[in-house]
DNA sequence: GGTATTAGTTTCCTTAAAGAAACTACTTTC
DNA sequence: GAAAGTAGTTTCTTTAAGGAAACTAATACC
C-alpha cells in the first residue's frame, strides 16, 4: 500500500469546505435559523412581533441578528408610515432559498430524536 | 381584519423549532462540520490525521470536538493494537445521514457566492 | 400632564468558546 | 540514551457571544 500525503486539496473540495463556512458563519449564533423560522411562517413580521414570537430573545440580539440578516441580503426591513412608527420585517427571495436546508435540518432532527429513543441508548443528550 | 394571537404553538411547529434546535446543538462550534466533512471523504482516520486535515484546528479543541461527537454517536472510536498505538476515527450509520444536510447546506453556499458576485452589490462579507 | 406603545440603543456584566504552549506516557528508531 | 512519533491532557489567557435593565425619542390616548 502506498502512502499517499492526504489532504483534501483536491479542486472541488476546498470550494465545498469553503461553501460550508460561507453558510455557517452567515447562520451563526443562537437566534438566525429561529428568525428566519419564525418569517417563513408568517411572511411579515414587526420588531414587537418578533420579539414575542422568539421565544427568549432580548431587544438588543433581536436587533443586533435582524441586522446582520439584514447585511446578508436575507431580509428586508420596511419602515411604515404608521401612527406610531412600525418596521416590518420579511425573507428576501435569497432568504427563501434557505427553505430547503432548514427542512433538511428539521427532518434530521425529528428523525435523529427517535433513533435515539428506539435504540434508548440511556438518552445522555437531548432531555 | 381580525387580529389574532399569533406566535406558533400550532402543533407541528413547536416540534420542528425544537428539531432544528435539537440539530444546531449537536453541530454547534466552529469545527464539527469541517470534522464530519473530512471523515465523509476519507472513510478513516487517525487524530493526527484530523490534525493535519483540519487546517488550523488545535489538539484540544480536536480532541474535545471528537468527543462530542461520540457522545452523540455520529462517530465510532477505535483503539487498534499497534506499535505506537494508534486511533482510528470513522463515521456511524447514523453520522452519516447527516450527508444531505452538509450537501444542501454546501450548495447554498456556493449558489449564494454567485448571487452575491452576479449582482456585484458591492461585497460587503464573504471576501 | 401621565401612561402606553412603537423601535430600538447603551451600558454593564457573565459565561462560553477558542487558542497557544507546555506537559504526560508509551514505543520505536538511531 | 536522545529524538521522534503516537494520542491526547492541563494550564493559562484572550476573545466572542449573550443577557438584564435602563434609557431615548416619537406619537397617541385619556
């Protein structure tokens, strides 16, 4: 057997690790996949709104996610001109196209969930 | 138009807020993805190995990583009987399901760089 | 004028994540 | 016996992430 001096380098492979990063470091943090979650669901969204419907989030990382969100060409902010002053939120088209990868990322869960249970391999993690 | 308490506790909601939770827990940090990626093209592979593969990890950080991972059994740990003892890391049935997430998640980001380079908006991330 | 709502920002603080360098312990080779 | 390779662990330090509470500023209602 030959030993070859492993490492991915080859072409294709960088570009996927580097895709990779690009898509996480866009969707890091506690609160970006739960926000984009919640305007899936209800096309538009107020600040007031989000902020009750993200279940634990303060006004300050609200703000400070919808921001970078925002930077990322995700989602759209709308000021009304309303009595009070609203500001609507909402997906963008690119915001949309991550449909596919929180479904993806939804079903694994829901199915890695009843492995653990049907294995009941003395469920450590996931309480 | 009526206004109604919106917020989605409707059923299969919650359940797939706390799936996509459940999901980003177990592949938080910096490192899971680029470790599972690197387990996924060679099959096997030795810490050292991971080391090297891993551009810019550290010991600690790869061995605690590892660790979380076979918690969660998406990795199988193998002492082999040799000479200077060696450790074999591999992906298990159940890591490996975690492919079609890594494919979407990697195509988003590519097709997401071509927007971003199409439109030209003055590039802002992602340099 | 006092209270409430809108959409945030500012300040201060705690905890978690990450990294660098040194160290353990065992074996093999020179 | 010294050097190098295996697989990590330990210690120490820095940086990033996250949160609570108070605050601004505009408008509307009573």
């Amino acid at each position: 057997m030959k030993k070859e001096a492993l490492s991915s380098s080859s072409s294709g492979c960088k570009t996927r690790i580097l895709a990779i990063k690009d898509t996480m470091e866009i969707l890091t943090g506690k609160w970006k996949f739960h926000i984009i979650g919640s305007l899936m669901l209800f096309e538009k969204l107020r600040f007031m709104e989000l902020l009750r419907e993200v279940d634990g989030i303060g006004a300050k990382m609200l703000s400070k996610e919808l921001q970078d969100l925002e930077m990322n060409h995700l989602i759209r902010r709308t000021v009304l001109n309303t009595k009070p002053l609203t500001v609507e939120y909402e997906l963008t088209d690119c915001g949309r196209t991550l449909g596919p990868i929180i479904d993806e990322i939804a079903k694994w869960g829901i199915t890695y969930r009843k492995t653990l249970y049907h294995k009941s391999e003395t469920s450590e993690s996931l309480v």
